[in-house]
C-alpha cells in the first residue's frame, strides 16, 4: 500500500467520523440533561367552625348546626372560631344566639353570634319586628313566682270606674305574650321552679307595645300563666254586661288591640246595711 492510498482512506475515515458527529447533533441524539422536580409547597390549612345550614338571626346554636371545615390559614383572622382554640363543638355552641344572618358554610364568627353573658343576647333573642318591654310585677301579680322565660301569658289590666261604690274592672290587654325575662333570667333553668321577679320582659310588636305602656298608665297589670300548648286557642270575645249603674266605664273599642270582657268587681268597706229609724 503505497503513502497516496493511505492518506485517502484517513481522510476518509476523519469525513466519516465528522459526518456521523454532525448527524447525531442534528437528530438530537445527546444524552438529555436531569432536570430536578421541585413539588409545590403544600397549602396551609386550618379548622374552621361554620354553618352547616343558613342560620337566621334569633336562632339558638347547637352541635348539629354547625361543622368543622378545612380552610386556607391565610384566610382565617382572629374573629373565626377555630379548633385550636376550641376543640368541642358542644362548648362553642352552648348559650350561643345567632346575631347576623349565616349561609350554609359560612364561617361562625364572634361578629355574627352573641353569648348569653353578653350585653346584646337580649337583642339577639328577639323575633324579626318585635320589640322588649318590661312591666312592673309582684309576687300576686306574676302567678306566684312560676312564670318563667319562654312561658306564654296573658296580660290584664285592672282599673277602677267608680268611687261610690267602689268598682273595679279588670279586662285583658294582650293575649298569648311571649316571656322573655323575668328580672335578669333569660333562660328557663330545669332546676328552677319559682322566680320572685320584681320586672317581666315581654316580647311585643310596636303596636302591642304602645297598648301596654297606655294600659300601664291607666291601672296595674297583673300576669296569667297560659299552658304549654303549641297553639293556644284564640281569646273568644265575650259580650260586655250591662253596667249597674250609669257612670260605669265603657269598654275599651279604640283600636288599641286591647280586648275588654266587661267583667267589673265590687268592693264595699265599712258599710253598714239596715233599714233606717
């Protein structure tokens, strides 16, 4: 083999090489580079204490209202009720009254509930558009002691229409009134079974709470203790007897909502009867 013949296949041999380099390069044929899989940072989430169903203002909380729900921690502030901070559901609803209205899911928040030590759980109690009035009472007045929060009565009025004799009628102002307090008690205690209360809170409409105040002007108001009936018949109206004598009072028709029975008593102290000499 002659020096000519071997420089040919050398050259050869290198343009081989260099087209086979240049082939792999453009096919793409270079070992991939490891690239290393960073996973995302896990979300952050706290126990939060919501609604399980729409709750109305008024409406007392218990267990089986509310539920524990995962939310994002950069979304819960300080006014949330967390599982961290109470751990029992019984504890968080016990003596709790919803304040504001809460959609299903909604957190449970120290904005929208009111406890019962609070200075606004008698607002939260009360109906939509009712009204608390309190009345004056005694130990004669309130049933002896046995009304209590939540009971039903009947408020009457006594006044007087005659000096000579002495006649009183008493007739009833409102029907079928919610209690809500009696003095400072606001919640009917199992164990209690009288409450010796100087003050009754009733839950009015604007309209029954301007007859009560007018009915308080005119003469005392006593109580009566309706049953626990879940739907207490309705006051029948009873036709006034005829007045005995001329200056008796009227009954009471002004629209007021005051429901007068006409029933009158009366009372003659000292009086010495028999034919005269």
């Amino acid at each position: 083999m002659n020096m000519q013949r071997m420089i040919l296949l050398g050259v050869a041999i290198i343009a081989a090489a260099a087209a086979a380099f240049l082939a792999r390069g453009m096919l793409g044929g270079t070992a991939p580079k490891a690239v290393a899989m960073i996973a995302p940072p896990q979300m952050q989430t706290r126990e939060v204490l919501v609604a399980s169903a729409s709750l109305q203002p008024g409406q007392p909380l218990n267990a089986s209202l509310v539920r524990w729900d995962k939310w994002p921690a950069s979304a819960v502030d300080s006014t949330f009720i967390t599982q961290e901070t109470t751990h029992d559901i019984t504890t968080a609803t016990t003596g709790v009254v919803v304040r504001a209205p809460i959609v299903a899911g909604g957190p449970i928040t120290t904005a929208n509930i009111v406890h019962s030590a609070s200075a606004g759980f008698m607002a939260a109690t009360l109906n939509p558009g009712m009204r608390a009035v309190s009345i004056p009472i005694t130990v004669d007045s309130g049933a002896g002691g046995f009304i209590l929060p939540n009971d039903r009565v009947d408020l009457i009025m006594t006044e007087q229409v005659s000096d000579n004799p002495r006649r009183f009628r008493a007739h009833v102002v409102l029907g079928n009134v919610r209690v809500l307090a009696m003095d400072q008690t606001f919640k009917q205690d199992n164990d209690a079974k009288v409450v010796l209360a100087k003050t009754a809170t009733l839950e009015l409409s604007p309209g029954q709470a301007k007859a009560v105040i007018k009915a308080q002007a005119a003469g005392p108001l006593s109580l009566a203790l309706r049953p626990l009936d879940s739907t207490p018949p309705k006051l029948a109206a009873v036709t006034p007897a005829k007045p005995a004598t001329a200056d008796a009072a009227p009954a009471n028709d002004d629209g007021s909502g005051e429901i007068d029975d006409g029933s009158s008593v009366n009372i003659i102290r000292f009086a010495l009867t028999g034919a005269k000499r």
